[in-house]
C-alpha cells in the first residue's frame, strides 16, 4: 500500500503546502498486515494492530474507517474534534469483540499521527500541529540534520527505561519489548496524550510503526532520510525508501511510513511576519496526556 500527494492552504499570513507519502509492507516474516494508515488532509496517522488474525488488522482498518468517514474537507480542524474522533475509534473497536469469541480475545490498535488544526484561543497563527499518541508508533520531527522522537512510548520497556531500571539499549532485547500499556480499544477510555506545535517555515514529520524502528534505529532511519535528500530524482517515495530499508534488515513486523513535510511561504505584508525555520526540538506550547472523563 502506498500513496503520495500535495495540498496548499491559503491563510492572512501566507500559504502553507504540504506533500505527503506513505507506505505500507507486510514485512518478511508476518502473514497478515495489522498496520494500517491514514493520509487524508489535514490528519494523518499510522495505526498498528494487536490481537493476532482475527482481530489486529480489523483493529486498525476501523479506526482510519473511523476518520474517513468523518474527514470530509482539507479544512483544518479543532483539537476536540480529533480527540472525540479517537474516543468513537476506541468505542468502536472495543465492539469488535463479541460475547462468541470468549473471554481472552483482544482487540485493539496503537494511533500514531499529527493533524493540521485550528487554535485561535492560543493567539498568534491559528494554525497548528496537533501531535498525538496511544501506544508504540511514533511521531518523529526531522529537521535535514537531527531525527527527533515527539511522542513517548506506550510500553513496559519505556516505563522501565524511564525509572532507570534498564538502558535504551536493554529495551531493545528485554522479554517484555512487544509489550504496551495502552492501546485504542483496550480500555473503556483511552488516554491520549497530545502536543501542539506551531506551524513554522519548514517542517518534516515522520510516523511509524514499531516496525521500522525494530529494524532500524534512529541513526540509521536519519542515515535512510539524509541519503534520500541528496538524490536528484528519487525514483521512490521517501516513506517507500525508508519501508525498503527496514525489510531489508530483516522485516520482521509489518512496516509502515508515513511523511508529512509542510512548508510556508509567508506573506511579506502579513502581521505574523515571515516565518521561522522550525528547529523540531520541539518547542511545544503544550505536553499533557489526556484523561477520558
């Protein structure tokens, strides 16, 4: 599975452009493919589905169902709008499960993504990018120099990493490596955790699933995305390049890219003033999971 595309916005301050690509691979080793993504202006995410044959790859096709249904203009959107549309997700994957399939069936999915919304109350440009998290897939910013992880880990080998009890590189071979402490559909409410990051002069963010950084670790993805940046006339995407990659070193999980790189040409007569180039630290204007009510 792949796509590519562009859009631009038009707004006081100038005009904004996105290019997308994805891609998507069962890997060499997996017989289904649980990954699903979603690259319909202005969201997009890449989903990852647990719960074996029966129930990952439905896990993750319902949540991009979910917003595909609901998405139905480029127009950006409101931060609720995103969080009430992961709240149905979660309901409706929870109702995959039924009575028939006995107490030890699971269903769920990680939701990895970034959406273009609109945050006036903020002041300044109303736009923004609405970073989002539930489970493993991550959302990294790439700035042509540094790859930088926004989102953190839903797993039992962050939670260790995190008290110090093992080192990144321990997670890496510990037992419990595959194991996530939260995920779309597993619970009655999901908690999100979001960030809100300006849109700036130029800007390149990466989802994955934890199929490509099972194979490749964040100097070899950064290595895959400088290499591609030299190339004239790439004959591939840079999601696909970075998806071969990943099958290459062994494919041992369902892989799938997606990358979103905007730009802004701003408007020299605007108020906001020209726009900066975005240092991808990030510099977030807010980190806070979101607990469901």
């Amino acid at each position: 599975m792949q796509a590519e595309f562009s859009t631009t916005y038009e707004r006081s301050f100038g005009s904004l452009t996105l290019h997308v690509s994805a891609a998507s691979n069962v890997g060499l080793v997996r017989q289904i493919n649980e990954d699903s993504f979603f690259a319909k202006a202005p969201v997009f995410f890449v989903a990852d589905g647990m719960g074996g044959h029966a129930y990952g790859d439905r896990a993750s096709q319902t949540v991009a169902r979910t917003f595909d249904e609901a998405v139905d203009s480029e127009e950006p959107l409101r931060p609720e709008r995103v969080l009430e549309l992961i709240d149905e997700a979660n309901t409706k994957v929870q109702q995959l499960i039924t009575e028939d399939d006995g107490p030890g069936a699971v269903a769920g999915t990680t939701l990895s993504g970034i959406a273009l919304v609109d945050v006036e109350e903020i002041g300044g440009d109303d736009l923004h990018w609405m970073i989002y998290n539930v489970g493993d897939s991550r959302v990294y910013g790439w700035n042509g120099r540094s790859l930088i992880q926004v989102t953190v880990d839903h797993s039992a080998v962050q939670e260790m990493v995190t008290m110090g009890l093992i080192t990144p590189a321990d997670a890496l071979i510990h037992p419990d490596r595959n194991v996530i402490t939260r995920a779309v559909g597993s619970e009655r409410h999901v908690e999100t955790d979001i960030w809100l990051m300006p849109t700036r002069g130029h800007q390149v963010f990466l989802l994955c699933s934890d199929g490509l950084t099972k194979e490749l670790d964040d100097t070899q993805i950064a290595q895959v995305m400088t290499e591609y940046s030299t190339q004239a006339e790439p004959s591939i995407t840079l999601s696909e390049a970075l998806v071969e990659a990943a099958v290459a070193a062994g494919g041992r999980d369902n892989i799938t890219v997606v990358v979103v790189e905007s730009e802004i040409i701003a408007n020299i007569s605007a108020t906001a003033g020209p726009a900066a180039e975005s240092n991808l630290t990030p510099e977030q204007e807010q980190t806070t999971p979101r607990t469901a009510e």
